[in-house]
C-alpha cells in the first residue's frame, strides 16, 4: 500500500480564520497603532511598512500594492536592529536619516511584541472552524499512521483531533526530555516545523540540572491551558522571518530532518495550501521528486496563475513528468472533501 505525507501552509488555515501573511501584518499593525503605550513602537512599524510598500510598488510597477506580508516587516524590523553588525555595513554610504533617530530598544520591543501578538492571532478556539479539515482524519484512519508536516504555527490539526478523538503527537515533550523526536506508531505524527502556538519559551534562563544559559521551553496541550506563573518574558515558539529559519536553536533542525526522513518514506506527498516560497523546504521538495521518485499532488486554487519562481518549475516539471505532479485547483476544504472521503 502507498504512504501518504501531508504538507500544510498558511492556505489550510484561511478557512478556520486565521490570517494570511499579509491580513496579518495589517491586524499586528492596528494593534500597535490602537495602543496609545506604544506609541514609539507604533511609528516606527508605521514608517518601516510605508517604505516596504513604496519598495514594493517600484519593483512589480503596481501602486494599487497596499501591504506587504508579515514575515517582510519582521524582516525589515530584525535587519534594522543588526544594521550595525551586517556585513555590507561598510559599503552603505548613508542610511535613510530617519533611521538615527531609531533606537534598538524600540526595534527590540517591536520584534518582542510581534512575537507575542502571533499566540491570539494563530489560536482557534472553536472547534466548528476546524471541521473543514476533518477529512484528513480519514486518511489517518486508512493509513493508522499519518505525517502531516506543518509550516502553520496555529492549532488546527491538534484541536481537530482533539474534538474527534483521534491520537496525535507532536513529538515536543520528548524532545525537550531528550532531544530526540519519537513519533508514536499510530494516528497523527504532526512536524511542526515552524513551531507552535502551544509551544513557549524563554531567553536565558538557567536552571539546576542546566546551568549554562539556554532557553527553557513550556508547551500547552489545549488553548485553555494555564501555565504556571513564571518571571521570564515568553513568547510562542516559532520560527519567525525569512532571515532564522535554520535557527539552531530549538527542535527545528531536527524537524527539518525527520521532515526529510519522511519523504523518504512516502510515495505521494499532497501540498495544501503552500505558497512554495520557503527555499528551505522548496530543496526537500526537489529532493523527493528528483531523487526519491515521489509524487506530489498540490490544492492551491491560484497555483497556474502564481508568479512564485517555485512554481514556475513545478508547471514545466508537470510538462516533462506529468505522472510525477497533480493539480487541485480548489480550496483545501473543497479538495479535501474529494480526496478523502
């Protein structure tokens, strides 16, 4: 019998209401606006946002551009706090003036605040929003054990499987024991490879059994857990911006691994949702159709008319190795009605 792997992007998640990347980055910037206390932090994203835009008009010649996406202005942000300590430093003449009068507390506290806002923004908690989704329980069902890989930091698949009482595991609570990720051998094995919502962690800390400064990390099973009180400033654990996405730090490296391991391992890989803009899993991809054979099938209503560099290779892939790609042109919860009845 075929394995079948799941790889769900942002797309997956629009249904149960989560933001796309640039609905995001206009809701994370009306709270800074609407927050009088952060009025510093306010004008500051204001003005990053309004140059990115311009930027953004010149490059494609659209002025009706209006936004960017969030990982961009998280980019921008980080960039701007390490101008000092970039490389090509040396070779700027002169920065915008408006950037002297920019302190690294300020841009330090934007990026903490952003990372803050992602938990109430990526957090479902009516299970009805998730029912769209609940097909892919019958191929859990079919299979006994499914690998969905994730690159959404929300609870979809977790609060779907909850409500349906179907096992899953992310694999978290053994890594932080051991650092190794043991998957179970039945129901859902989710790779969250950008993180979680549930999952939080600090800087720094230092602890009895580990004295050397590390970041201590504190998961949640359900969205209305309550975590104990602690001192240290938490944020969702997730990876964040084009710029740290093979960050050492945290479980990521080996999710990225046992993602790969599992490609391996599969025949079909069904793409939902998935822009194919993240270079890092756009080479795992390559790798299963190039060297392990796989096939793909991709849900994305927008995939023939997307100008994402990716996916002009994966249309003239289809040309040469039509038997290796399908394509769905529907929303996930459309498509996954058909696919898994």
């Amino acid at each position: 019998m075929s394995t079948e792997m799941l790889l769900l992007g942002a797309g997956a998640s629009v249904e149960a209401g989560i933001p796309d990347a640039k609905s995001m980055a206009k809701r994370i910037l009306e709270k800074f606006q609407g927050n009088s206390r952060l009025k510093s932090e306010a004008d500051v994203l204001t003005f990053v946002n309004a140059q990115l835009i311009a930027d953004a008009q010149k490059r494609a010649g659209d002025p009706s551009i209006d936004c960017v996406d969030v990982e961009a202005l998280y980019n921008a942000i980080l960039l701007l706090f390490q101008r000092d300590e970039l490389e090509i430093s040396p070779f700027v003449d002169a920065w915008l003036p408006e950037l002297a009068t920019i302190s690294k507390d300020v841009l330090d506290s934007i990026m903490l605040r952003i990372e803050m806002m992602l938990e109430e923004l990526a957090s479902i908690k009516d299970e009805a929003k998730v029912e769209y989704l609940s097909p892919i329980l019958n191929l859990a069902r079919r299979q006994h054990r499914l690998f969905i890989a994730s690159l959404n930091y929300d609870n979809g698949i977790e609060l779907l499987s909850r409500a349906k009482g179907m096992p899953y595991d992310t694999a978290i609570e053994e890594w932080k024991k051991r650092g190794i990720l043991n998957y179970p051998n039945d129901g859902i094995n989710l790779i969250k490879l950008h993180g979680s919502v549930y999952w939080l962690w600090s800087k720094d800390a230092r602890t009895y059994d580990e004295r050397l400064p590390h970041r201590l990390i504190r998961t949640k099973s359900h969205f209305d857990e309550k975590l104990p009180l602690t001192v240290l400033v938490e944020t969702p654990m997730v990876i964040f911006g084009q710029h740290n996405k093979l960050t050492a730090e945290g479980p990521f490296l080996d999710l990225l691994k046992r993602f790969d391991e599992q490609l391996q391992n599969s025949d079909l890989l069904t793409v939902v949702g998935y822009s194919f803009r993240d270079s890092h899993i756009n080479f795992y991809i390559s790798k299963f159709l190039n060297q392990y054979g796989g096939k793909i099938r991709i849900v994305d209503p927008g995939f023939k008319a997307s100008n994402v560099d990716y996916i002009e290779h994966l249309r003239e892939f289809s040309t040469v190795r039509p038997n290796q790609i399908d394509i769905e042109e529907k929303y996930a919860g459309d498509a996954l009605k058909v696919l898994y009845p």
